[in-house]
C-alpha cells in the first residue's frame, strides 16, 4: 500500500482535513480564550464560534475514521487492530449532542439574522 499512488493521496488528503479541523477548533478556542483573559465576558459569537467549531471538527474527524477504517480493508474487523473500535467509539461521540446536524442550521440562522458581532474566527 505504501507504493500506491492512490493511497498516497488518500493519506494526503486525510492528513490534511485532520490537520484543518484541529486547527480549527484550537484556534477558535485560543481566541474565545484571550478575550476571556483580558477581562471579556462570554458573548453569543463566543458560543456560536464554539459551537461550529467543535461540531465541525467532530464531524470532520467521524469522516478520517471512516476512511482509516476503510484504507485498512478486511482487517480493520479484527479487534487485534484496533480500527473497529475507534470507529464504533467515534460514531458514538458523533451521536451525541454536541455534533447534532440542526447545530448547522442554529448557527446559519444566527449569521443571518444580522445580530451578531462577528465571531472571534472572522476578524
């Protein structure tokens, strides 16, 4: 597999969106975190920036396991690799409130109402 090109892309390509995602949520939660220090209080663009932060990451992170799981074939079911369980326990993470799709939805209404100062990730 190492030799293979398509391979070698795919882990590219996965190395990359893992690598944005957790970039992501640290940034938004460095930058919450410095307004927060210097006396700020929690804002509702503190808590939405979060809140699509992190139910971002968690997805995005759902889809490297997939693909880990699947880029390791027929042996990703044997429990002596260890794939079969990361991917049950990151569904599971995936499953629970803080990565709800309507989260989505919560944050564009919020956007587009016009309401909201800008959040910490868009100055």
């Amino acid at each position: 597999m190492r030799e293979n090109s398509a391979v070698q892309g795919l882990i590219g390509r996965t190395e990359a969106k893992l690598r944005r995602a957790r970039a992501y949520l640290f940034a938004t939660a460095a930058e919450v975190w410095d307004d927060l220090a210097r006396g700020g209080a929690l804002t509702e663009a503190h808590r939405v920036a979060l809140r699509l932060a992190a139910t971002s990451t968690i997805h995005e992170s759902t889809e490297v396991v997939g693909t880990a799981y699947h880029m390791a074939g027929a042996t990703a079911v044997f429990r002596a690799n260890g794939f079969e369980r990361r991917l049950r326990d990151m569904h599971a993470i995936n499953q629970q409130l803080q990565a709800r799709d309507t989260h989505y939805e919560d944050i564009g209404k919020v956007i587009l109402s016009g309401n909201l100062k800008a959040a910490p990730t868009t100055r």
